[in-house]
C-alpha cells in the first residue's frame, strides 16, 4: 500500500520555497508532496507507523477507522481459536466456566436466588451489573440452544459452538463499550493535546493491539474489556466535561466488575477538584453526588424490586435451607436493629449478601502468585504467618500512602491531560499494595498507561520505551497463568507481535537509540529497563529447559513475581515522577535540576 | 523521495503472526492427504511413492512436489516421528499441526522473495499511458497479493502450499521481464510444473512467449535463435529429467500419469466452481422448472444428480450434454485468441496478461475445474491490474468474485468472521488503494462495465448475509445446495464479466 500518489494539479508553492531557501532548508522541497503537517517525519520510526504510513494523506479518521477496527477484529477473533481457561479441566473447570455458569444461574433462576445458588460451584462474586449481562448473554444464548445453559446439567459443558457464541459475547460486548470509548477518547485526548489525526490513529492501534486485555479476554477468557471500557467512557466523558456522565459510566464500571475501585480514587479526587477550583461549586457538587447516588440506585434497582416480587410469590432465596433464617454474613449486629420479618428485611439481605460476595474480606493478603509488594515480600520475609487484621491494615496504609501523592497533585492540578498518568499512578498504587490482588488486575494499571500513547508526544521514544515496558512485563508475569491451560502460543505470538509494532524490545532497541536533546534521561531508561528485558529473556530459557528443584516446585513462579513487582514498582515511580512534572506543581527551574533523573 | 511504506517484511510479520494463530482453526482433509505424503516419501522406497495405497489420498502431486515432501520428512522426524507413519491414518498430534502449519508460513517466504524481487524490478515511475506499473503501484500489488485472503484461506486454514507454488510461478514470470533470464524463467516454470500440474493451464502462454522471445529473432519470426534453442531444450529436458527421470527408469510413468490425471471425474465438482458450466448448471436447473409449460423433452435420468453434493458424472435434464472434449476444444480456442496477440508483441506485460488469459480460459472452459484455481487468474492479473484504470475496472469483478466464491470452502462456525471480515478487510483496502494509483487510461473507458462493476461489487453483501444467516433462518438445513448455488452463479457472472472486459481491454491497449 504505498502512499497516495502525489497530486499532478498541486500548485507551486513560491512563496514557501522562498522562506525554506532563506533558513537554508532548500532540500525541503524533496518532500513538497508529503501532507504538510507530517513533513517533519521522514521516515516512519516504527513498524506500526510504517504500516499506516500510507493512511496520512486521508483527510479524515472515517477512511481508516472501519479498517482499524476489522484489523483489530480479526486478531481477536484468531486468538479466540485458542483454548481457554480451564478447558477440559475437571473438576472446577477455570474462568470460563464461572462466566457460563452465571448465564446458567441468571437465566434459569429467581432473581433474589442469584447470590445464593451453590456458592461452591461458582457462586456469582461480581457486582449486579455482571449479573445482568450475564443474563442478557444467557437469553440470546439460550435462542441458540437452550442445553448450553441448563440448570446443573450444563455443568463444565465444552460444546464447540458454546465456545464460539462464548466468544462472540465476549467480542460483542468489547465492540459496544470498549472499543467505542477507546476511539472516542483517543480522539478527544489527541485533540486535547495538539496531536496529529494520523497519530492518533496509530495510537488506537497501538491501544487496541494491547496484548493484555487480548490475551485475558479472548483467550483466557473474561470481560474485563467491559469493565475497562466504562471507565474509559467516563474518563473520556470528563475530557469533554460531561462530568455527570462520567459518574454513570464510573458507577457502571464498579457495577459490573469492583475492580473498578482501583481508579475510584482518582474520579473522586478530580470531581472534588473541579469542585472546588476555581472557586466553590456546591450546585456541580450537589449534582455529582445525586448523579452518582441515583446511578447506584438503579443498578440495584432490578435486585431489590425483584427480590420484593420474590417475596410476594413465596420464592425464598435460600430454598435449600430449612429452620430459622441464619444470621447476616456480614454486620451481624445490623439484625439487632432490624425486624427480621419486616418485608424490607430480604432485601437488606440480599445486599448485605452481595457486598459479602464482592469483597471476599475473609481471604488471605494475596492468593496466588501475584506480582505486587507483598506476594514479592513473602519471598523474604513470610509475610503470611503474622495475624490477618494486623497485615489487613499495614495492606491498608500501604496502599493509601502510595496513591495519596497521585491523588493529591491531581486534586491541586485538576487538568484533563493528567488524567490518564493520575489514573494509571492510582492503579498502579493498589495493584503494589492492597489486598487480596489477582495478577490479571495488571489489566488496570495498564489500561490508562497505554492511553497516554495518544497524548502529547504519546509515540516519543521515551513514553514508547515506559508504555512498552509496563505491557510486556504484564503481559510476562502471567505467564505463568496462560501456561497452566497450553496458552503460551498466542502469549509469545501476541507479546512479541505488539513488541514488533511498537519498535519495542527484544524485537528493536530502537526506542533507546539516543536522541540529542535527552541523552540522559534516554541513559536513565536504558538503565532501568535493560536488566528487567534481559531477566525475561533469561527466565523464559530457564522456565523452559530446568527443571526447577524438587523442594521448590514454584521457583519460577516465585522468580517471576519478584522481578515483576520490582518492574511495576519502577512504573509506579515513573507515572508519579511524570505526573509530578507534567502538572507543573513544582516551579520548573525547581525541578529542572532535582528530577531530570526520573522524566525529561 | 525515500523507500516506500509499509515494506513487504513489515506486512508478511504481521500477517505471519494472524496465520500463527489461527493455527487451531479448521483444517480440511488436505492436512491429512500432506501429512500421508510426509509419510510416504519418508518410509517409503522412492519407486513405491505412487503405488501405495494405505490411506484413501494416495500421492497424486508430481515428483517435484515429493521431493519437497521428502525434505521436509526429514525435519518431521525431529518433530514428532509418529506422523511419519504411514498406517498411522489421520494422526494429528499438536507438534504435527504446529510442523505443518509451520511448514506453510516458511515455505511462503519464496512467495515473499519473488514479490520483492518483481517490486524491485519495477521503475520508479509509470511509463506514459499507463503500459508499465510503477514500483508505488507494483508495492501496493505485491502486498495485496501478500495479503490475499485466497491464500490464507486455502492455505492457512483449509490447508495447502499454495502460496510457495504461486512464489515460484511469480518468481518466474518476473524473470521472464529481462531478456537476459528469460532462460531461467522458462525452467522454473517447467520445475513448477513438476511440482503441481494444474499450472500445465498456463503452460500456453510461456510456451508462445519464449518460442517468440527466446527462440525467435525479435527481428524476424523466420530467423531462428539456435543456441537459446538447444539451451532451452536442454535445460527443459534436465528439469523434467531429475522430476521424473528415476521414475521412468522403473516404467512407472503410465503409473504416474494415472495418478495425476483421472479422467473419470465430472463436468462440475461437487461445489460449482464459478465458471461458465456453473451457469449453464444453473440455467439447466431453472429450465427444470419451466420446461413442461415450454414444452421441453426432460431427460428423467438426470433429475436426481448434481448439486446434492456428490461428486460424479453431471447430466444436465434439458440442455445437451458436454463431453471433455467440447471442454478443451473451447479451452484451446479461448487461449489461442489472445496468444495469438502474444505472438506478435512479446511485451513482459502481454506476456503477464496472456497468462493471466489462459488462467481465464482453463477456468471457465475447464473440465472438472476446482474453485481454488481462481488463484490461477487472480494471482498473474494482480501484477498487471494497476497499469490504468481500466485495467483496474476489469479486476474489480474479479476479486470480488474470485474471493467470494471460496466461502463454502469454510462452513465451521468458528472459522465464519475470519473469512468474511478479512476477505472485506482486503477488498476494500486494496479496492481503495488501487483505485489512488491506478493512473488514468489513455483512452475512453467502458461507461457501462464500470456501472456493472459497482453493481455487482454491491450485490455481494446481501448475497453473502442470506447465504450465511438468512438461508438458516429460513430453511434450516433443507435446500442446502441453494446458497451454494446462489454463491457460484453470482461468483460465475463475475469471473466472465471480469474476463470479458480484461479481453476488451487487452485487445485495445
């Protein structure tokens, strides 16, 4: 696809030509024929620029946008051929089957029996909007075939048509809210940001072709991209100021799946913000809150009406109990003050239940082998054998220390072009430091990470080289989980090809070459990443030719996490640092000195 | 002004790293007939190769493409030594899959090669009148044929090693642009030939090509090139010597033969190719229907054969029977018409163009044509499609058609989006991109064949969502042979109409 063909009837412009003659630029005219605005790339710097290279002289988006979103289509579609997680795995089967299993429940169960039903065999945890979708995924499937979703008896079911309309409603669902968020913010972060229209197009891609969301949602399987994609809407929302809207979408998020908590704190700092600067808005705050307290309303709305119509008929929501009504999981003392046969009190079960179910309080720090602070920290000191309320709160310090600073510069500087690194910073923190974090929530931080790649100098060198690293190091440290059900095909095919588009290593080091302006901070990142890419190389030749000791069965697991923590720990600091001198809260000349080690 | 961008390595990384993973995707029993060759040339004695007949898909490649087989055995056996088997009937462990599949992406660099070789030889720019394509152009048409959703789905899905044939046939027909290789062009085709005979369709046009620009005086068709002779000769006898030399020692060439040509097929394959006996299949069975109130004799026997989906004898219930020999004869007279232009004017691009004729021809006219040899005549018009528009206008037709017509070749649910959204994806891209750089025609184009190309390009979207969604809707799985037969009848209409218009277009230019 070489470019458009220079235009015969363009007319001679003289008039520049003599401007470029007098600051002696005479060879510019070389490039007369490229679009103006791109003359200043000669050349594309990286395979992903060179592929849409041709796309610049297309005067909107709309020519290349339906081949962007086909493009990224098909690589989803083809991941998707792969197997996923806990295919032909008895007894529990993995994620897959907890996803059908709650198309199971929703479409052939009461609703006030949803989070009740055999918590043993996956027992719905996710917030009342994943109940819903379910639901709806649950009814079309059913049109298809009703078997795939019969009570008990469709149990760990792998029909091959199951799995394709699995995977339709997985990519159905990213097509209609992720997919259209990421565009649309990509579009208005560009234009935030002064950057070109072709840029942004090859961000999108970059973004779209994230290996993470591909491999955890279409491969291993979930709707994580659902999730992610309200929060992009509400992020994009607050760039076009449709504050209100933006807490639909958040509470939307958080609705679907709680990981959305992660970035909670910084949408409340930045509406808080704007709340209060430039001058006090009580009517803005007034309206945030209500937006936000009625949003929570109606997505609970369907539970609690439909567990007052479960009453009325006689379905109880525990009908294999028999005897007295048991205590409430969580508050119990709240039955001291409620009449347990006032016709309120089943719904106040109901949702005590349900907050019970989301936040599993009752769970250890960490579960599996993750890659934050204290999953690393048990490598040294075995965090595990000090008491589970004194290790809640140090979780709980931990974490409010690292996304206090993030928080705070964002609520003194509430600018939209912040948003992403604050949002990612956020993340970042919880993912390092709080409780009972699994290794796909990497997914979070990433997420806001690489859609600083649409912002101002978003395909540099140097955010390449940090957007990059954090990917490909998320994308390594579950590795170990894609391994455990034969997935490290499209792993290695996905990581490396998104490397390969991005210029990034091992397939180029090119995002480390020097440039002039910046030798040291380039030196800095050299510095800090050469020894993670090397780490991985090593690991991958280990972990697949040496057998780890006997004594150490997860030495490599064990390796990973380490090396991965310390990985995202740097990221941490880098969005920090960048967040820090971004937002301009320290006088430049100030920091000009002091923090050029950490960003340019 | 630099290089231009994206490069055809750019594009075949990626493409590679898609074909990777559809790895999984649905295979078609052709796997099983690659992996029994593996097999065969590797336990087997060379001289029993096309004797055995463990399994039901004996070898019926010529030796070239055995002796391919052979050497990829020999990495095989690093691989997973039970494929090699040859009583080990349908084996296919995950390391065979990942061997095979494998072995189709790397065999395709030769594709990539000749692609890069035809850029490179292209001119900066276009000479006047559009007669020669310009590197900007050859680039575009190098990648699309790079991207071509025919080769991903025979290849890369259903199963073949295509894309390493039409590399060697490119790589040939790129040679054959300088006098000074002509020779060697002439002797890759011949060793294509001994790899797979289906390109003996094209075998016309080289022969009148080089008998004219090799063996002739460019000067005078009367003056006779005697040493390029007797090198073409030689080197002709060399190639097919070392292909089927060893065999013809032990007398098995009549064996041979047997195996690469039965004649005891039909008319039509199962699936119609989308060629003219397709429509006059079709018009046969609308004639059914109408005959009694025509007043037209019905032939009872027929009524119950084709379109059920057996592969045999096609008897048509009103039209007259065709036998093969009306077959060739049509085939022949089709291909001498625009030989004969050949003849008098060896250019490189009527070279490519009558190729790309004769692909037509045997396609249309062909006895027991199978709808993959689209690739036949998309493939050489590809290289040729973006000297002027109008050249482009007679493309358009048949790249819509020619890829359309290989969606029955998929049916599994999963495999679906794949073809259709990459099969879009190509269209409209390179429909897109070629239509940037297409340069203006130095004369009138047809006013009414580009209406009938847009047309038709339009009518291929409600054909494919009734054949994919509303035919299932409707009847579920009675009538299956209509959707098929509603895909090569309107794929039919569009490959003659592309030929008829590249025929006008190519006795004009």
């Amino acid at each position: 696809m070489a470019g458009p063909s220079p235009s015969p009837h363009k007319p001679r412009r003289k008039a520049k030509r003599a401007v470029n003659a007098a600051s002696n630029l005479a060879n510019i005219t070389a490039l007369s024929d490229v679009n103006p605005v791109e003359t200043l790339v000669r050349a594309p710097s990286f395979p992903l620029s060179a592929l849409l290279w041709p796309a610049r002289g297309f005067v909107t988006e709309w020519e290349v946008l339906p081949l962007i979103l086909m493009g990224v289509g098909l690589f989803r579609w083809a991941a998707g051929l792969w197997g996923y997680s806990g295919f032909q795995k008895p007894p529990m089967f993995g994620d897959y089957e907890a996803q059908r299993h709650w198309m199971e429940i929703t479409t052939q169960l009461p609703i006030s029996q949803w989070y009740f039903h055999d918590l043993q065999w996956w027992g719905l945890d996710y917030p009342p909007l994943t109940a819903y979708h379910s639901w709806l995924c649950g009814k079309i499937g059913s049109l298809i075939n009703p078997s795939w979703f019969a009570l008990f008896s469709s149990r760990g079911l792998h029909d091959a048509n199951l799995k394709v309309f699995m995977r339709a409603t997985v990519l159905v669902s990213e097509y209609l809210i992720y997919i259209p968020a990421v565009v649309v913010f990509t579009r208005r972060f560009s234009r935030l940001n002064g950057v070109s229209t072709w840029s942004s197009a090859v961000a999108l891609v970059a973004i779209l072709m994230q290996p993470a969301t591909i491999l955890i949602d279409h491969v291993h399987f979930q709707y994580n991209t659902v999730m992610l994609g309200l929060v992009v809407a509400s992020m994009s929302s607050l760039l076009a100021g449709r504050n209100l809207w933006a807490c639909v979408f958040f509470v939307a998020a958080l609705g679907f799946k709680q990981m959305a908590l992660y970035y909670s704190f910084s949408i409340f700092s930045y509406l808080l913000a704007i709340c209060v600067f430039p001058r006090i808005n009580i009517s803005r705050f007034v309206a945030i809150a209500a937006t936000t307290a009625i949003s929570f309303a109606l997505l609970i709305l369907p539970i609690v009406v439909g567990t007052l119509h479960d009453v009325k008929r006689g379905i109880d929501a525990r009908p294999d109990l028999d005897g007295p009504r048991p205590p409430l999981p969580l508050f119990p003392q709240l039955a001291n003050y409620l009449d347990t046969e006032a016709f309120y009190y089943p719904v106040v079960e109901q949702l005590v239940q349900i907050v019970h179910r989301i936040f599993p309080f009752a769970r250890g720090l960490f579960e599996d082998k993750v890659a934050n602070f204290w999953c690393a920290l048990n490598v040294i000191v075995k965090v595990k054998k000090y008491p589970a309320p004194l290790l809640q709160r140090a979780s709980l310090l931990a974490t409010l220390a690292s996304i206090l600073p993030p928080n705070l510069v964002l609520f003194l500087r509430p600018r939209k072009h912040l948003l992403p690194l604050a949002f990612a910073a956020t993340a970042w923190g919880f993912f390092l430091f709080s409780y009972q974090v699994h290794e796909k929530s990497v997914l979070l931080p990433l997420m806001p990470m690489t859609l600083m790649l649409a912002g101002n100098h978003g395909l540099s060198k140097q955010i390449r080289a940090w957007v990059g690293f954090a990917n490909i190091l998320g994308c390594w440290t579950m590795f170990p989980l894609l391994k455990r059900v034969d997935l490290a095909m499209p792993y290695t095919v996905l990581t490396l090809l998104w490397a390969y588009l991005l210029g990034l290593p091992p397939t180029s080091i090119s995002v480390y070459a020097p440039e002039e302006t910046k030798a040291l901070s380039q030196w800095v990142t050299i510095f800090l990443h050469a020894p993670f890419y090397l780490a991985m190389a090593l690991w991958h030749v280990l972990e697949l030719n040496v057998v780890p000791p006997a004594d150490k069965p997860d030495l490599w697991t064990v390796a990973n996490v380490g090396i991965g923590a310390v990985g995202f720990g740097l990221c941490y600091i880098w969005c920090l640092g960048k967040l820090v001198v971004d937002s301009e809260i320290i006088p430049k000349s100030w920091f000009s000195k002091k923090t050029k080690l950490k960003s340019q | 002004m630099g290089d231009i961008y994206p490069s055809l390595t750019q594009c075949a990384i990626v493409a590679a790293a898609l074909k990777i993973l559809l790895f999984p995707a649905y295979k078609s029993t052709d796997f099983e007939v690659h992996r029994n060759w593996l097999a065969i040339t590797h336990s087997l004695p060379l001289w029993e190769w096309y004797y055995d007949k463990t399994s039901e898909w004996t070898l019926d490649y010529p030796p070239f493409f055995a002796y391919f087989e052979w050497m990829m055995s020999q990495v095989a056996k690093l691989v997973d030594p039970a494929m090699l088997k040859v009583y080990n009937l349908e084996y296919a462990s995950w390391q065979t899959v990942y061997f095979q599949r494998f072995t189709v992406i790397i065999t395709e660099l030769l594709l990539v090669y000749a692609l890069q070789i035809f850029v490179d030889s292209s001119p900066r720019s276009g000479g006047g009148g559009g007669s020669v394509v310009s590197k900007r152009a050859a680039q575009a048409a190098a990648i699309s044929i790079l991207l071509s959703p025919g080769l991903l789905i025979i290849d890369h899905i259903h199963f073949q090693y295509n894309g390493c044939m039409y590399g060697l046939l490119i790589l040939s027909l790129v040679l054959g642009r300088d006098k000074s290789t002509l020779l060697w062009s002439g002797l890759a085709f011949a060793a294509l030939l001994c790899m797979k005979h289906i390109y003996l369709y094209l075998a016309p046009a080289y022969f009148v090509f080089l008998l004219r620009a090799y063996c002739l005086s460019p000067r005078s068709i009367f003056r006779i090139q005697w040493l390029n002779c007797v090198k073409l000769g030689f080197g002709l006898t060399s190639v097919f010597g070392i292909a089927f030399g060893p065999f013809a020692l032990r007398g098995q060439i009549s064996q041979i033969f047997s195996r690469l040509f039965p004649f005891s097929r039909g008319l039509c394959h199962a699936y119609w190719a989308p060629n003219v006996w397709a429509m006059y299949s079709f018009v046969d069975r609308v004639l059914i229907l109408i005959a009694p109130r025509l007043g037209l004799p019905l032939k009872e026997g027929a009524l119950t054969s084709t379109t059920r989906g057996l592969v045999g004898d096609t008897a048509f219930a009103v039209l007259p029977d065709v036998s093969p020999r009306v077959c060739f004869v049509l085939t022949l007279l089709f291909q001498a018409i625009p030989l004969a232009r050949l003849f008098m004017q060896p250019t490189w691009e009527n070279f490519v163009a009558g190729v790309t004729l004769c692909g037509f021809a045997s396609f249309l006219f062909g006895w027991h044509v199978h709808e993959k040899a689209i690739l036949l005549v998309i493939i050489p018009f590809s290289l040729i499609a973006l000297r002027d528009r109008r050249f482009l206008g007679a493309f358009r037709p048949l790249a819509v058609a020619g890829h359309v017509s290989l969606f029955p070749l998929l049916f599994t649910p999963a495999e679906f989006p794949i073809k259709t959204v990459y099969t879009v994806f190509w269209l409209i891209l390179f429909l897109m991109v070629f239509d940037r750089l297409a340069p203006a025609a130095s004369r009138a184009r047809l006013f009414l064949f580009d209406r009938f190309s847009t047309l038709y390009i339009t009518v291929s979207i409600p054909l494919i969502v009734y054949c994919s969604l509303v035919h299932g809707i409707l009847f579920g799985n009675k009538y299956e042979f209509l959707p098929l037969m509603f895909t090569s009848s309107y794929s039919a209409i569009g490959v003659v109409g592309s030929w008829v218009g590249f025929m006008v277009v190519y006795f004009t230019s």
